[in-house]
C-alpha cells in the first residue's frame, strides 16, 4: 500500500451519496480529501439498517474500510440532514430548479400552479426557469415574464437550443443542492448534459400526438457541477401530488396571498379566503380561481384521510374464504378481554375476606 493510500485510509472518510441502486451506495468524496479515488461504490452497515436509517440521495455519510484497488467502502454513520423531500427521495437540498417550456409542450398555466405549490411547500427557494425561448416570439416570452412577476416569481427564460441565457440559470447553481423538477420533454436531461458533459443522459422527444415528453429518467441521482454544487435529475411527472397539503396551509403556498395578508388580516383567523366576510384575500387577481381548485381538491383528499383512518381504527382486515379480505368491527378490548389467572386470584381473595367480616360475630 502507498503512503498515500495508507494515509487516506486512516483518515476519516466523508462524502456525498450520488445515487441509490438496490443496496449499493455512490459516494463522492470530498474534494479536499485527497485520496486515490473521488467516488466509492458502498455498502451499508448493518447497524443502520437495524436503526431503521435509510441512506438516501444527497446524505453526507461517513465512509469505512475504503478498498482503493477495487473502489468499494461501507456506509458507517449518516450526517445530520439541513432538509429532506419524500418526492424525489433526497436529503440536504438546498433549492429547487423548477423547469417548464415556453413551447413543446404547451405552457399550461394551472399545471405550472399545481407544480409552484407542490415546491412551495418545501419552503426551499424556488428557480423558475422557462426553456425553448427560441421557438416563441419576443412578446410572448416578455408577457410570461410579466405574468410571473404577477404571480411572485422572476422567471430565467432559456434556450438550450443556442445556449442564451445558460450563463444567469448557472450562477445560482454554484455551491448548492439544486433539484431539478418538471414535466417531462421540457429539457431537464439536457440541461444537465450541457453543464455536464460527460454524463451523456438519455434525452426523450415530445409526442407529437400528446404534448408531452417521455420519461427518459429512471431514478433519482446527483451530478457534481465543474464550479461546485450538484444537480440533481428527477423523474419527470404530469400531476405532482398535493396530498400531504392540508388546506389551512395552501394558502401560504401562494405569494399573492402572503403579499395580500402582510399589508391586512383577514377578520377571522381560520379564513379560508372563499366568502368569509371581511377577508383580506379574495379578490380579482389571476390564480383566485386555480386557488379555489386546489381547496377545494385538498379538502376532499383530507376529508377522505379521515375517514380512512376513522375506519381502519374501527374495524380490522381479516382473511376470509378463497384469500379475501375483508374488514370487520374491532371488538372492544377492555370489555372483551379474558381477566388475568393474577386478577381472578385477587377476586378469591377478596371474596374469602369479605365472607369472613360478614360471618364473624
């Protein structure tokens, strides 16, 4: 073994996790370490596993037993984690770069609504970028910008296509944790194949039928860029779920709310902003009505939790003929429960006493 090598090896080893695949582990190293090798395939230590820890995408990991010959290590501890998103499984984000296209497929304004409150409510910064400038006209991409700038965002408008633009998204990106996120065929592979390119990823055309582009990204993983930071690729989705929004807390997912109740207050403290008198917020501005869409679907998906849970709590699935399942009434535990051999010595006894008093002259 080398000096250099000897000496990495009793160095602590700290890194980054790139990706997940089954029970293997991508870990980059720290590029101030200097060691033989800048990434580790790894393994996970069975006391995490019996800790029920899950390494995910973005964890700072400590590394041990690094076998340089063969590039391989083993997950000893995870690092504190600054954040962590459940959709895409990633921890430490530090930002979100939320990419549509101007053209190819159609900008559809609800959609981009449905995609800026699921982001928002991460309550990481947001980038909003607009992709395929080159296919509309000047007035078109200024009446975007300025319908951005309406809803609370100051978009960057991009054309991978001829490069303009490439340089104001990349200064943002420097030295963060930068999730990449958006519908499919808008460019998110080819974004990343331009800032890195020995990646090569795969890059999916829009149907001409649908709209819409193909998934060409699988699963989630983190790409180190040239002046620092990473960017991570996400499978490309059409409906981003609102499923964990309770409807008291859409309404902070929307700047022009936050902007309306920060000059006034609503009367009652609970406003939904529908028709409460006196509300601060209901008004004629643009996205009211997509607003009033999203209360309305995040009320009915928390009602049906409800009720979901009311029954799994009243009822118990058991396994009947032919491997059906079906559910039945819980009995009540404290009226149906078999009395302990302990408790029905203790009734004899006080029985036997009770006998006793009254039998005594």
């Amino acid at each position: 073994m080398s000096k250099q090598a000897q000496a990495a090896t009793d160095t602590p080893l700290t890194g980054t996790v790139l990706a997940v695949q089954a029970n293997f582990y991508q870990v980059q190293l720290q590029a101030a370490q200097n060691f033989p090798s800048s990434q580790l395939l790894c393994t996970r230590r069975s006391r995490l596993k019996k800790l029920r820890q899950q390494v995910m995408v973005g964890d700072q990991v400590v590394v041990e037993e690094p076998d340089w010959l063969g590039q391989r290590g083993a997950i000893a501890s995870i690092l504190p984690r600054q954040s962590q998103l459940a959709r895409p499984p990633i921890a430490n984000v530090n930002q979100i770069l939320l990419m549509f296209a101007l053209a190819e497929p159609k900008l559809d304004p609800q959609q981009l609504t449905r995609f800026l409150v699921t982001a928002e409510q991460t309550h990481l910064p947001i980038i909003l970028c607009f992709n395929k400038r080159d296919l509309t006209t000047y007035a078109t991409q200024k009446a975007w910008r300025d319908r951005m700038k309406r809803w609370g965002y100051d978009p960057i408008l991009i054309s991978l296509q001829t490069g303009v633009g490439l340089k104001a998204l990349e200064r943002p990106l420097r030295e963060h944790i930068t999730v990449a996120s958006g519908l499919s065929g808008v460019g998110k592979s080819s974004l990343i194949n331009h800032f890195i390119p020995d990646i090569d990823l795969r890059v999916g055309r829009v149907s001409e039928r649908w709209g819409q582009g193909r998934h060409t990204t699988r699963h989630v993983e983190l790409f180190e860029l040239s002046k620092g930071g990473f960017l991570a690729d996400t499978p490309g989705f059409n409906q981003p779920s609102l499923s964990n929004i309770l409807p008291a807390q859409l309404g902070q997912c929307f700047p022009e709310i936050r902007q309306r109740l920060s000059q006034a207050r609503c009367q009652f403290k609970d406003c939904q902003h529908m028709d409460e008198p006196n509300c601060a917020v209901r008004g004629d501005w643009e996205r009211y009505p997509y607003y009033l869409n999203l209360l309305a679907e995040v009320t009915e998906e928390h009602a049906k939790r409800q009720m979901t849970a009311t029954t799994e709590a009243r009822t118990k699935r058991k396994s009947g003929k032919r491997g059906k399942i079906k559910n039945e009434p819980k009995l009540e535990t404290k009226r149906y429960r078999r009395p302990s051999r302990r408790q029905l010595q203790q009734d004899l006894q006080n029985i036997d006493l009770d006998h006793l008093e009254h039998s005594s002259p």
